[in-house]
C-alpha cells in the first residue's frame, strides 16, 4: 500500500501524494530550473570558445588569459553540473531510485549555481578589463558577484524567513510522514 503524504506549499491546497509522485513533481520542478540555467550557460560557453579565435585575443595580457581559462573551465564545470542530473537519471532509470535522484540532483544543481557566479564574475572581469581596465574590471567583477549573491542567496532566505513568520512557508514537505529524503536541498 502506497503511503499517502499531505503536504502544501505558501497558499496551495495540501497535496496527498506519494513520496514517489513528490519525488517526481520535484524532479520535474528541478529540471525546468535546470532547463532556465543551462541555456545561459551554454550561450556564456559559446561566447567564450569564440573569443579565443578573434584577432584581439593575441593581445591579451598574462592575467587577462588566467581569467579566460579559468573562465572557461568554470563554465564547462557548470555545465556539467546543470546536465548530470539527466544523466544520473538515467542510469539510475526504472530503479526506484527518484528520491536518491532528486537528492542529488538538487545538490548538483546548488553547486552548478555556486560554479556559475564565478563564471559569470570571471567573464565580466574579462571583458571589462580589456574595454575599459583592469580596475573597472575588477570593480564590475565584484558587483556582480554581490548581485548574484544577492539575488541566488539571500532573497531566498529573506523569503523563506518571510514565510516562516507569516506562518505559510517552509511547509512543503513538513507534513506527517513527510521525508525530507524527497525535497531537494538548498534554498525553494
């Protein structure tokens, strides 16, 4: 007999599902998340494998090159985060497994956002220390880092503690016989 679980989100009615069908609604929640994030990070990919072939690039300077590649391994490194999901899925495929993938996934994915800031960060360096200097770029490096910070990290948590003291949030999942095996980690 399957286990009924009730548990509701800020102003939705209860849910009564499974621990497997919340496994599944939030596998699919955490792929379209996945989805939004990959495309940015393949244009952001893309844009750098161009660069290395434009005449300007010759004229790099020693740090200039560091943040390029550092740049770009870090891109590749969150991309390979934001795809592993589909890929643990499916070797874990038709294994009852959706609890331990969606654990995962989620987890892959909180790394794959904290690899992207410094992605982000390094190609606005990149690109603003050779439009306009090394100082500017550094300065617009930074900002973005406290940007993204800001919106990836703590506006959750403002939201979350929001919620807690309007007595609706942070009760997803909390309900009888709710595991927390099932609820992706990291900030909703």
């Amino acid at each position: 007999m399957a286990e009924n679980n009730s548990s509701s989100t800020a102003g939705d009615a209860p849910r009564n599902e499974t621990r497997f069908e919340r496994a599944d609604r939030n596998f699919a929640e955490i792929l379209q998340e996945l989805r939004v994030t990959q495309a940015g990070v393949q244009i952001l990919f893309a844009f750098l494998l161009t660069l290395a072939f434009t005449e300007r690039f010759a004229s790099l300077d020693t740090v200039q090159r560091a943040t390029y590649v550092t740049t770009l391994l870090l891109a590749v490194l969150a991309a390979a985060l934001f795809t592993a999901p589909a890929a643990v899925h499916r070797s874990l495929f038709g294994q009852h497994s959706k609890p331990r993938i969606v654990r995962v996934s989620s987890r892959l994915a909180v790394i794959g956002m904290g690899v992207l800031v410094f992605a982000l960060a390094g190609s606005v360096l990149l690109v603003v220390d050779v439009a306009v200097g090394r100082t500017g770029g550094i300065i617009a490096s930074a900002g973005t880092l406290l940007v993204c910070a800001g919106l990836w990290g703590v506006l959750p948590l403002l939201l979350r503690r929001a919620g807690k003291d309007e007595g609706t949030g942070g009760t997803e999942g909390t309900g009888p016989d709710t595991s927390d095996a099932v609820r992706p980690a990291g900030p909703r």
